[in-house]
C-alpha cells in the first residue's frame, strides 16, 4: 500500500534500506583508499625511470640533431647526458667535463655547440661501434675541457634509491655504486643497446628493458609495498 499523503508508484527508501547503502559505499570507499595510495607510492616511487627515458630520448634527438654520439652517463648521483667523447671515461673526467660546461654555458662570447669536438670532427662509429675522430686516439686533448657550449642534461636521484644495469652482450649486472659508471651511447643513427634496468627506491622494485630503437619501455614489472 502506498505511504499515507503519497501518490500510487511513489515509494520512501526505510531506514534499514539507507543503511544498508551506506555500509556499502562505506565498505568500497575502504578498499579503494589503500589502493589509491598504492597508486600514488607507485608513481613517486617510479619518478627516476620516468627522468632516465626523458633523458635519454633528448640525448638520442640530440645525436640526431648533430649526428654524433651522444651518451647517458649512469652514475650512482643519478643520470648525465653529454656528448661522447671517450669509451674511459670516468668519475673525475665527468665531474671535470660538465663544471666547465657550467661555466661557458652563460657566457655570451662563446659559440654555441656545433657537430665539431673542439676542431675534431665525428665520421661516425667504427666497426665496434666507437665513434671515431679525426684527431688520434678516441679522446680529443681538449675534450674534457669545453671550448665551446654543451648541451648537458642532469637528473640526480632521490634518496634511498639504488640501481643496476646491464647490457644485452653482458652475462651480469653491474650495480651503480661509489665511482661506478656505465655508458649508454647513442649513435647518429638513434640506435643505442638495449638495456636493462633494476631499481630499487624505498620499498618499491623495477625491472625495466629498454628498446634499442626507440628508448621506450618495451617490458616492465614492479612490485610497491
């Protein structure tokens, strides 16, 4: 029988029936919060992985751009990308190279950077792989000292954060830690090889391998707490 004042086909919701639609609106709302903050420790957590394929797609646009080779700089501070100028290089070089390009880098009187290496010419890479210069022996006198503006790209990694990288012609992992370095070079072409990520931040866990032609992610798995 219709509720006493009201039409025939109008019908009040009981109190038993109000709450029971909101114990279930308060039972989703529970089991979505955990969720969205797992959501939301995933993608802060993910943020270096986010920064190393930024970095390395400008790096790879700018090998391009200048058709020489250009390299991402895997240290245990985090990612830089620079020109490639030596398969050597190590932790001092690196420190040694982008404080001078710090240094030029506002100042009006010196040229923008050009596909020269301070009067050494890149033709390329040789049958290795190794770009080669005009100039004897695979490091220019005056490569680590720029005459000329540098592009240079930084990321430096957020505490807690550790990482490892290999190589598809490696058998092991090498773990960036103290002086450590690991050179992702990419060739004129674009082409660079293929890698393999493991990072660890906070209680989050990558696994990243990264395409050869593209930079892009091509398999991924993660595990958040």
């Amino acid at each position: 029988m219709p509720a006493a004042g009201r039409p025939a086909g109008e019908r009040a919701f009981s109190l038993i029936e109000i709450v029971i639609a909101m114990t279930i609106l308060a039972i989703l709302a529970a089991a979505a919060i955990p969720s969205l903050r797992g959501i939301q420790r995933e993608r802060l957590a993910r943020e270096p992985i986010k920064e190393l394929v930024r970095v390395a797609k400008e790096a790879r646009l700018q090998a391009m751009k200048e058709q020489r080779p250009y390299q991402v700089v895997l240290h245990s501070g985090g990612f830089t990308a620079i020109r490639y100028f030596s398969p050597y290089l190590n932790f001092a070089d690196l420190a040694e190279f982008t404080t001078a390009a710090n240094q030029v880098a506002d100042d009006p009187l010196i040229p923008d950077n050009d596909p020269t290496i301070n009067g050494a010419s890149v033709q390329g890479a040789n049958s290795q792989g190794t770009p080669a210069f005009d100039s004897p022996g695979n490091l220019p006198p005056t490569a680590r000292a720029p005459k000329k503006k540098e592009w240079v790209e930084k990321y430096q990694l957020p505490p807690n954060t550790t990482y490892s990288v290999k190589f598809w012609h490696e058998t092991e992992p090498t773990e960036i830690q103290g002086e450590t370095l690991k050179l992702w070079v990419f060739q004129p072409s674009g082409v660079c090889e293929p890698l393999k990520l493991h990072l660890v931040r906070d209680n989050a866990t990558f696994d990243i391998e990264f395409s050869a032609l593209s930079v892009d992610i091509v398999k991924e798995s993660s595990a958040v707490q």
